[in-house]
C-alpha cells in the first residue's frame, strides 16, 4: 500500500501537469484567434479571384487549357497533405490520415501510383514509414505565409505539365465550427469551375491581355490562394483541436486529484488511528 | 463623382475607399481611370499606383496582380503590397 508521503507526490505531479495543459490550452484558444482573423482576410481576395476566373472563362470557354482539362488516362495521383507539426491535438492528425488512407486504397485498387506531398511532420513521418513515394516536405511554422503556398502551387502545377502526376487532392481537417473539424479533399489539378452565368456585362468587357494568357496566370493564383486557405483552415482546426484536448484533460486531471486527496486523507487517518491504537496498547501493557 | 477602389492582398484588405481617379501599370502600358470608365479586366505589372483622392495624389507600390474595373467599381488584386 502506498504511503501518505507517496500519494502527496502523486498529487504534486498531477498538479503541475494540469498547470500545464491549462496553458496549453490557453495559448491554443489565442492562436486560434489569430488564425480566424487570417481565414477573414483571404476571404475577399480569394472571392474576388474566382469570380474573374469564371468570368473570363464564361467568356471564352472554347479556350483550351490543359490544367482545367480532365487527363485521359491517370497514371499518377499526388495528395497534398496537411497536419500539423505536433501533437497534443486529439484526432486531429489520426483523422486526415485516415481519410488518406481510404482514399488511396480506392486508388490503389484502380491500380494507380501515389506519391505525396507533405505539408506538416506529423503526417511526413507516418507516410515516411508506410512507404509512400514523397516529393516535397514543408513543416508549418507560424504564421503561415503566402509565399509558401505560392512555392507549393507552381511546383504542382510544373509536374502536372510535365505529366509527372496527372491529378492533385487536397486534404486537410476544415474549420467548421470551435468543437468540429471536418476532413475535406478537394481536388486542385485539374480544376473544376463552374463559370457564372448571371452577369450580363460579359461581352463589354475589354481583356488585357488577351483572355487566354489572362486565365492561365488567374488558375495559378486561384490554386495558390486555395493551397493558402487550407492551410489556414487546418491551423485554426489544428488550435480548436488542441483546445478542446487540453481542456479535457485539464478536467481529468482535476478529477484525479481529488481522488488522490481522498486517498490521501485515508491513509493519513489510518496512520493516525493505528499509533493512537499503539499508545494505548503500550499503556495498558504499562499498567499491568 | 467619384470611384469606390478596393485593393486586395491574400493576407489583407489593404485599402477601400471613395477616390477621384487611380493610376495603374497595366501590361500593356499605364492606364488612368476616371469614373465612368467602360469594364475592364487587365494583368498589372508590378510598380506604382497612384491614387487621387480630393485633390491629393498617394502612390503604393504593388507586386503583380489583376485589375477589375466594373460599374464605377475598381478592385485591384495584388500579390503583395511592397510600401
């Protein structure tokens, strides 16, 4: 049985713990914050971009262009990964990797290779380890910037001219609400746009340069700015997850430390009873 | 009379407000936009933008970006605001 002076250490530890995860949680709930802040202000540049993309390829929908085009025959599929850089955050990385994993059997059955992109260690290392052809590794470091989803944006679009992978899907945890993460997959590559019909200046608009050069550079910037929105969606999801983590386990451990001091108490009260029990033995065996 | 401008970045809304006229560096050569212009969707250069807001002139340098000017509407995109 363990000792009054080992379960009052037992209490000590589990104090500090909690001290932690409290902070943890607290510096979880700012972050995201933030993170919501950032999801805001791509929102209207991102807008604005696909509403001139579908603007001008309701305009010229004759126009060829090999990203919005459907290959064919697929060879090579690429899933661009999002997690995050460490743990401490529930299901939150265990649930995109399992989305993956389904969906790469279904592939795989189709008998088409795979190859990943990584973007988060935790996700790099477990594909790392099952084997996964992997052609680009970014760690998230805070705050997310632009310029790496404009990196990740031309390197896919690169291989995918140059017939290197034949399609690209996104997965990441989307931000829906404080206390759900949804797994999302989109694909990037090729695109599908639905054009706008609705606008009727659509023949008086004057286009520099000319519509088709205009919508090569608008796709790549609409991939960049959906690389960029995911990821932020995954950090905010990433935080919340944390959050809630932290404060689960900030309460259990409040829950075992009050189990912990009502053990306390009775092996101090044992202790207690049996040298009164003692004194009194030992005066009786005196007094005879 | 006047135009309503809005710039945009992927990071922020970096400006939105009532002007006179804008000077922008579009592909094929500056064009100057007063209200009333006809729609127009052109790529930008990076460079200067000039704005004129009651009698006054501002300048922002841009990276490259998009401009759209609608029904006295103008909304620049850029990559990234260099000033």
């Amino acid at each position: 049985m363990a000792t009054a002076r080992d379960i009052k250490r037992k209490i000590n530890s589990v104090k500090n713990i909690q001290q932690i995860t409290k902070a943890m949680k607290l510096i979880a709930t700012t972050k995201m914050q933030k993170s919501q802040n950032a999801i805001i202000n791509a929102r209207p540049y991102a807008n604005s971009i696909y509403h001139l993309m579908s603007r001008v390829l309701q305009r010229s929908r004759e126009v060829y262009c090999s990203l919005l085009e459907k290959r064919g025959e697929v060879k090579v599929t690429c899933f661009l990964v999002i997690t995050s850089e460490r743990g401490f955050c529930g299901g939150f990385n265990s649930n995109v990797i399992k989305a993956i994993t389904n969906l790469i059997k279904d592939k795989e059955k189709e008998s088409k290779n795979i190859c990943m992109l990584n973007l988060g260690s935790k996700g790099y290392f477990y594909f790392k380890r099952q084997n996964y052809k992997n052609i680009g590794h970014y760690p998230i470091q805070e705050p997310i910037e632009y310029s790496l989803s404009q990196d990740i944006g031309s390197i896919l679009i690169e291989k995918y001219i140059s017939k290197e992978i034949d399609e690209a899907y996104i997965t990441f945890n989307e931000f829906k609400s404080l206390s759900t993460q949804r797994v999302m997959s989109l694909r990037i590559l090729p695109l599908n746009i639905e054009p706008e019909i609705e606008e009727k200046y659509v023949n008086e608009y004057i286009y520099e340069p000319d519509p088709i050069v205009l919508l090569q550079t608008l796709i790549a910037r609409y991939i960049n700015i959906q690389i960029h929105k995911a990821l932020l969606e995954s950090f905010a999801a990433e935080q919340c997850a944390r959050m809630v983590a932290m404060d689960s386990a900030t309460k259990n451990a409040k829950e075992m430390i009050s189990n912990l001091q009502l053990n306390y108490n009775r092996v101090r009260q044992a202790a207690i009873t049996k040298e009164i029990s003692e004194i009194i033995g030992g005066r009786e065996a005196l007094s005879i | 009379m006047t135009l309503q401008l809005e710039i945009y970045t992927p990071v922020q809304e970096y400006l939105k407000k009532e002007v006179d006229m804008v000077i922008v560096p579009g592909k094929m050569g500056e064009l100057g936009i007063l209200p009333q212009h006809t729609p127009l969707l052109s790529l930008l250069n990076e460079g200067m933008v000039k704005i004129k807001t009651e009698g006054k002139w501002q300048e922002i340098k841009i990276s490259e970006g998009y401009i759209e000017v609608g029904s006295n509407k103008v909304t620049i995109l850029v990559d990234n605001v260099l000033t």
